[in-house]
C-alpha cells in the first residue's frame, strides 16, 4: 500500500483545522501561487493556482501532514468567477507539477459530475444513489475489505445491467417497480418472507405478488 498515492477533494467545511493553518501560513507569506491565462473562445481565463506542502490535516495528535493545493478560475473580461476547488495529495506541490496535479483532481470531479448524459456519469451516479450504496467509508475496513465491497457492488450492477438487456421477466419487474431503490427494497422483503428455488423462480413470484 504504501506504492499508492492520493489526491482528495478538500474542502473547509470538512477540514477546519488545516484551514485554520492555512490562514496562518497565508498571512506569514508562506503559500505559494503561480497564474496562467488561457484563451477561451473570444476571451481570456485566469487559472491561479495556490499550494501549501507539509500541512497538518487535523489538530489532533498524532496529525498527519498532507500537502494542500487550489485552483480559481476566473474570467478577464469581467471578472467573472467561474470554477474553484481545492484537493490535498502526497504528492510533492511544486511548480512543474502543480499544473498536473489540478487536472488530475479535476478528472475525478469531470467523471461524477460534469457530463450528465455520460456512461461515467450515470455509472457513478447510479453506484452511488439508486440503491448500490457505493460509499467512501468502504475504506475503512481491514486488509481486502474495501476492495471486496467494491467488486461485489460492481458484480451487482454488471449482473443487473446484463439481466435488464437480456431477460424478459427482470425486464417486466423493473418496469412494474420503476426505480431501482424500490427494487432493491422489494427484492429485499421477497428474500426475507417467501421460499424460492431459483433467481428465476423468485423473480416470477415477483411478478405475481
């Protein structure tokens, strides 16, 4: 594990005490920024990009430090802001890389949230709230245990898609159903009270009750 490298959205409401340092650091002239203008269309984009290395993430002991970067993007001809987010990694922020490292965090963000009509964006969108439960505390457990949640809800959504293109009577339950919470909830209750032989003979008593 400790070949692997992160870079997390981090925002103030959820981080007070490293933005508390980061106040400080700021009025001791100790953040460090750079700014590049990018033409768009017929106008000018200002991307200021701020960084602290070696910053501490909480205000507890023992605290690990992180290293905190920020990107705003702001428009020339009036001004306009356009777009900010600040991202902690573990990698070293400095001058050549900061640039890379923004773009990087910003993918994340791009795949969950900018194109809607995406596969990556309904992908992401129906792990996480149609009835999957695809959560950040999958991390928490010991060893294998995030990686083998994540393959089971996985399995689960690529079964599900594969039985909604090929199966008639799974494609007659999700329409009478409609949303696949409800779904999940009914196929929760079928599981718990009724006997069945098969996933073919459970979804047939599905459809009869």
């Amino acid at each position: 594990m400790r070949d692997f490298h992160y870079i997390f959205v981090c925002l103030p409401e959820s981080h007070s005490a490293l933005y508390d340092w980061l106040e400080y650091l700021e009025a001791n002239g100790d953040v460090q920024s750079i700014q590049q203008r990018h033409r768009h269309g017929k106008d000018w984009h200002y991307y200021h990009y701020r960084w602290v290395n070696k910053i501490p993430l909480r205000d507890t002991q023992p605290s690990l430090d992180t290293n905190w970067f920020e990107l705003t993007i702001t428009r020339a001809s009036d001004e306009k802001f356009l777009f900010k987010n600040t991202w902690i990694t573990d990698h070293l922020v400095t001058n050549n890389n900061i640039v890379e490292l923004v773009q990087s965090g910003r993918a994340r963000w791009k795949t969950e949230n900018v194109d809607r009509r995406s596969a990556r964006r309904v992908n992401h969108n129906v792990l996480k709230t149609k009835g999957y439960h695809l959560e950040h505390n999958f991390g928490h457990g010991d060893q294998y245990l995030s990686s083998f949640l994540l393959t089971l809800n996985l399995l689960a959504f690529l079964f599900h898609t594969f039985l909604h293109l090929v199966d008639q009577k799974y494609q007659q339950v999700r329409k009478q159903l409609g949303t696949r919470k409800r779904f999940f909830n009914d196929l929760r209750t079928l599981t718990t009270y009724l006997v069945f032989y098969s996933w073919q003979h459970l979804i047939s008593l599905g459809l009869t009750h």
